[in-house]
C-alpha cells in the first residue's frame, strides 16, 4: 500500500490509497458492510455509485460462516464479489458494545457469541490470523475500545493492554507477511497526554497507517473534537489517517479540516432503513404525514436513481408499508448523497476552497444536526 497526498489546504488534505485492488481518493467515506454486505445493496451498486472501498467486520465474519470457509472459497472478495479494496475491523468495538458478553485480559478477550452463547477467545494474534485468512486490503490491530466517561487510571490500564497488542498483532502479522496493509489504533481515551504516549508507542512499532479510535461512544461534541484537533496533525503525515466509527457529517468537516483521510460509519445506510434521508436542504423523515402527495423527488438537486425516478409520495408510501424497496431505494439515496459529498469536499481541497464549502454546509447540518438513529 502507497498513499500520496495530491494537495493541501491548511491541514485539510486531498490524496491516494494505491492498493493491488485499486486507487482510493481521500478523504474517503467506506459503507459498513458487517457481515460482507452492505445492508439493501449489492457489490455492483456500490461500485457504480462510485464508492472504491467498503468495511468488513472480523467479530461478524469470524462468528458467521467462519473466516475458514471464506479462506477456503477465495478469499472475501471473491465470496462478496467485491473487487475493490476492503478493510477489516479487528472486533475491538465489539469488545466495547458487547461488554456484558466478554472478559478481557492480557492475553485477549473471552467472550460468548450473540448468536448462540458459545464461548470464544480471540487474542492479537487471531485477530490478524483471522484477517489474514479474509483476505482484506487494510487490517486492524486487535483495540479495547473504552466506554465514556472512563476513570483515568482505567484508561491507562487500558492503553498499556492496548499497546502490548500492538505490538503483538505487528509482530504476527510480520511473520505470516502478505501484501496486506496493517493500521495501528490510538486509544487513551480523553487524555490527551495519553493519547500522545499511544502515538509514540504505536510509531516505535511502526504501522502503514494510524487510526483514532474510542470516539463517538457517547461524549460531547466538544471533546471528541479536541480530541481530532490536538491528535490528528502530529499524526505521521505520510500515512493515512483514519477516525473510525464516525460519519456525522458535521463531525467529518471538524476532522478532515484537521487532517483526517478516512471515515466509516453506519449513519447513511441503517438512518435509510429508518426512513431519515440526507438530502441538499438538510435531513428529511419520509415518514412524516407532508410528504403523503408530495410529487417531488426527493432531492431536486440530486441525480441518484432514486430521486432521479421516485417520488416523496411514493418513498412515504412504501416506508409507511414497510416494504423491502422503501430499504433498498431510500439505502441508494444516502450512500449517493455521501459519496458526492466527500467527492465536491475533494475537489473544494484541491481547488484551496475547503473553507467555502465548509461555510456551506455547515448551515445545512446545523439545521438539524445529524445524530445516530
């Protein structure tokens, strides 16, 4: 893996992932695609929408069918048909969102699966043997994702246990070498002096990329934006650099005007299933009784093929059914809107204009702000 930075404006940066599966433009939004689908699309849709890499999860596919079986039929590409670059998460949030589940020590994580209550235990090491076996493009080191508000002398227990995976999931990886990539995760919570420790360790170690980790998981804006300001330009600047979970669009113009590249988050697609759309004029519930014989598209300003073929009525009608196509249309519209945001939001950095397109939206999202549903 290559990655180049094609233009600078202030810390806001536009640039290249070059992967043996294809190029990926930064700043970059990556669908979530949990147990190798992106929920009401297929593989082709997302490519032709213009997406170059999706995120996969280690807990899911590990669980369910069992990263042997993918191994054995090709790999995660060739069992998703997805022909781009793929990212997999170590299954460190889940270690976080599935706390009643598991019991961590130095060695790893023992937990019981949500499926059927069978007891697992998944080191460093699995967890890269794990992705390995996947095949994907960029993998995780194994992370305990804290919970907020967290004592501090929790937070340093955490990130010394954090860091000595670390090293454990390099030094693995290292032995068992692919053309795979491997990103390193910086924890410490909201301690910013302990998030600078988790940098300086995690660069001794040495990593292809470097992710923020722990936030979104309930703080204050505020904080998750000190958090961005102070750690994201002393991050390497030669690497890419990830905030993982987040994908508020609000959040995304803080981060990437402080050097951020990479981004994934579940909004678009399960706010579609929900029946929120994003929109050019801010967020829109199709649910709501004003749009029963409402003729318009749904964004006039957008060319998806939802709004290029579907009315508000309609998108009301099949959403208050509960149709399957209520999913399906209202995934495409979102995942659209994303993906020609962060595509404008490139060219507005490479034209020295992310400022004006910041001033733009920021109006838009503040109106009503974008918040996990």
């Amino acid at each position: 893996m290559q990655f180049k930075i094609l233009k600078k404006d202030g810390y806001a940066r536009a640039g290249i992932i070059e992967t043996e599966r294809g190029v990926v433009h930064t700043p970059c939004f990556m669908p979530v695609g949990t147990n190798g689908t992106v929920k009401a699309m297929t593989p082709e849709e997302l490519s032709m929408i213009g997406y170059e890499m999706i995120l996969s999860n280690t807990y899911h596919l590990y669980l369910r069918p069992g990263h042997e079986i993918i191994k054995k039929i090709g790999g995660i590409h060739k069992f998703i048909n997805w022909k781009l670059p793929i990212l997999t998460d170590s299954g460190g949030f889940q270690i976080y969102s599935l706390s009643s589940l598991r019991k961590i020590n130095t060695e790893g994580v023992e937990f019981r699966s949500h499926l059927d209550g069978s007891l697992h235990f998944l080191t460093p090491e699995k967890s890269i043997e794990i992705q390995q076996a996947l095949g994907s493009d960029i993998v995780m080191v194994l992370d305990e994702c804290i919970s907020y508000p967290s004592e501090r002398a929790y937070v340093e227990k955490s990130l010394q246990l954090t860091t000595e995976w670390a090293k454990k999931c390099k030094d693995y990886f290292e032995k068992n070498k692919t053309s795979q990539a491997i990103f390193g995760i910086i924890q410490g919570g909201f301690y910013i002096d302990l998030r600078d420790k988790a940098l300086k360790e995690l660069l001794k170690i040495e990593f292809d990329g470097y992710a923020l980790g722990g936030l979104s998981v309930g703080e204050p804006k505020e904080e998750m934006y000190q958090v961005i300001k102070d750690m994201s330009p002393v991050m390497p600047e030669d690497k890419p650099r990830y905030l993982m979970g987040v994908g508020d669009l609000m959040d995304v113009l803080y981060a990437v005007e402080w050097g951020i590249d990479m981004f994934d988050c579940v909004m678009p697609t399960r706010n579609a299933r929900n029946g929120t759309l994003f929109t050019s004029q801010g967020r829109i519930s199709i649910k709501r009784t004003e749009f029963k014989e409402d003729p318009l598209p749904l964004d006039p300003a957008c060319d998806c093929y939802t709004c290029k073929n579907y009315s508000r009525a309609y998108l009301r009608h099949l959403y208050m059914c509960r149709e399957i196509l209520s999913m399906r249309l209202n995934t495409i519209h979102n995942l659209y809107f994303y993906c020609q945001f962060f595509r404008k939001m490139r060219e507005a950095i490479k034209k020295g204009e992310f400022q004006v397109f910041k001033s733009q939206w920021l109006p838009i999202l503040e109106k009503n702000a974008c918040h996990k549903e």
